[in-house]
C-alpha cells in the first residue's frame, strides 16, 4: 500500500470526536466509549459497544434543529434533500438502522446528536481567505528553509474551545453554500453584527466581489469533536486568494459573533488547529505552492 493510501486511511479514522473523553460543553459530565482504532468502522463486530445517548437539552425546540427521531411528526427524507434542508452526504450514501442515521465514518463512542442541530449530516462552509506573508518594503516573503513563499490566512480563535480555526459555520436552510462562505467571514472575522448599516453595506459590496472568485478545496467529512454516531458535521471549503495584499488581505480584521479573536496566521506543517482544518490549510498550501 502506497504511504499516500495509508496516510489517507488513517486520516479516514476521525479522531478529534474520539480523543476527549468527555463530550463538549456538557461540564465533564457526559463520558464517550472509547473506541480503539480497530474498533471504528461500523463492519468491525463489536457486541457490548453500549454508549450513552445524549441529545443536549437547549437544542430542543429550537427552529435550526430536528425534533426528535420518536417524534410522530418528524418524517425526514434521508440522503436526499428534504424541503430545504441538506439530509444529502458528500460522502455517499449513509445507512439507516433502527431509524438512526449512522456516521460514515465509523463510531465515535456517543449516540444521539451531542449538541448538533440535525440527525445526520449538519452541513457546514469554511471561507480559507489567504494573502502572501510580505515584509516591510512589500516583498513576498520566502521560507529560509523550504525556499517557497508564506501564506497566511484568516484564523479565527473559537469562542468554546479557545482553538484557531478556519471562520466557517452551519448552512442554514435553504441557504446557498456561497451565501454562507461570506456570511460567516463577515460576521466572525469583520463582526459586520455590530457595524452600522453603511458600514456593512460597504463591506458587502467589496466582501461579495472579492468572494467572486472562490477555488474549491474540500468537500466532506469534518473530524470534529462534537460528531456522534448519529449526527456529524460536513464542509465545503473553498480558497479566497488575495495576490496582490491589497484587497482583503488589506481589510482590518475584528473578531465577531462565535470569535473571541481573529488574524493573519502563518501557514506551516507545525500548526495546531480546531477539528481538521489542518487538512483543509494542507490543501491551500499545495494549491498555491506555498510553505509547508
Ligand atoms: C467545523 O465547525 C466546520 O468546519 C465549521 O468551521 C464549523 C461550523 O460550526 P460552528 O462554528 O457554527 O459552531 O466543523
């Protein structure tokens, strides 16, 4: 097997939604299973696999989440798009079993659907918006060590984790993908929230060009840690490149809505990112021939 292959099936494995025995935002209260690696894939025999099922109780009611699969009312059209809202996988189709929806990539050691709004796929869009690092007389600056140009890209450091992470977030219902990618931008890395109506129309107007001109990087699967075996989250990510610095490589950055800070960060190999964004900045990096 080629080291390539390898890399990608161990990549295949999620773990960020195994490593933490805890399950987020429920105060250590609520434990997952852990599942050894060899244990992961659904086609793996594991009979007393019994982990607790937890759905957190503020997401019930709420108008971005489904109800209940017992529900009487609650008829979702699985692997297809039902109404407005995205049950489709980007990674093929997912099984059903006893009504669940089971995560495609395996068990993650918790059932029901953690604090994700939607039993299944909950799709997500991840803005990778990069400029060239450059110094002080403007000059693209070189790695001594690889020989090739640094990039950089808006980071923002999430509100619950305190992690640095590409400023993407949840699709809304009948939302396009494109409409969310700037969205998100806006609201977490220019906090347009709380700018006032001229300000924000402006930097629509130059936010909605600029986003023009998008390159998709990924679309797929999310290791992230809120994943159940039920519920997991999935991305389109698509690359902004500012060339010339002077666009919104030049915009001054202001940390918003689930941001608690947001900034230029220096791509390389040794960074250490929320979920696996890591992956997603790996693909920017060869797209742009950049230092890694
Ligand atoms: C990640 O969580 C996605 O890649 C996206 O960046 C983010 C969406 O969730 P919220 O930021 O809206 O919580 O899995």
């Amino acid at each position: 097997m080629s080291l390539g292959r390898l890399t990608h099936l161990f990549r295949m494995l999620h773990r960020k939604c195994r490593s933490h025995y805890y399950y987020p935002r429920t105060n250590n209260t609520k434990s997952r299973v852990q599942v050894p690696d060899e244990k992961v894939p659904w086609d793996t025999k594991w009979e007393e696999y019994n982990p607790l099922t937890y759905t957190a109780s503020h997401i019930v009611g709420q108008p971005w989440a489904d109800p209940d699969i017992t529900d009487s009312n609650f008829h979702p059209q699985w692997n297809k798009m039902d109404g407005n809202i995205n049950r489709e996988s980007y990674m093929g189709v997912y099984q059903i079993v006893d009504s669940y929806p089971l995560n495609p990539l395996g068990r993650t050691g918790l059932r029901g659907r953690g604090v994700l709004g939607r039993w299944g796929p909950n799709h997500a869009a991840d803005p990778v918006v990069t400029r060239w690092r450059r110094d002080k007389s403007d000059n693209v600056e070189i790695h001594q060590n690889t020989n090739k140009p640094i990039l950089q890209f808006v980071a923002i450091q999430r509100r619950d984790t305190g992690e640095w992470a590409i400023p993407g977030g949840m699709v809304d219902p009948g939302e396009m993908v494109t409409s969310t990618l700037k969205r998100e931008f806006m609201e977490e890395a220019l906090n347009v929230l709380e700018s006032d109506y001229a300000e924000r129309e402006k930097c629509k107007a130059t936010i909605g060009k600029f986003f023009e001109e998008g390159e998709n990087l990924y679309r797929g699967y999310v290791d992230d840690p809120r994943n159940t075996d039920n519920a997991w989250i999935e991305t389109v990510a698509v690359n902004f490149h500012d060339d010339s610095g002077t666009s919104v490589g030049a915009f001054p950055l202001c940390a918003g809505d689930d941001a608690v800070n947001v900034r230029w960060v220096d791509i390389g190999c040794d960074l250490s990112l929320y979920a696996s964004h890591i992956d997603i900045i790996e693909k920017v990096v060869a797209r742009h021939i950049a230092h890694w």
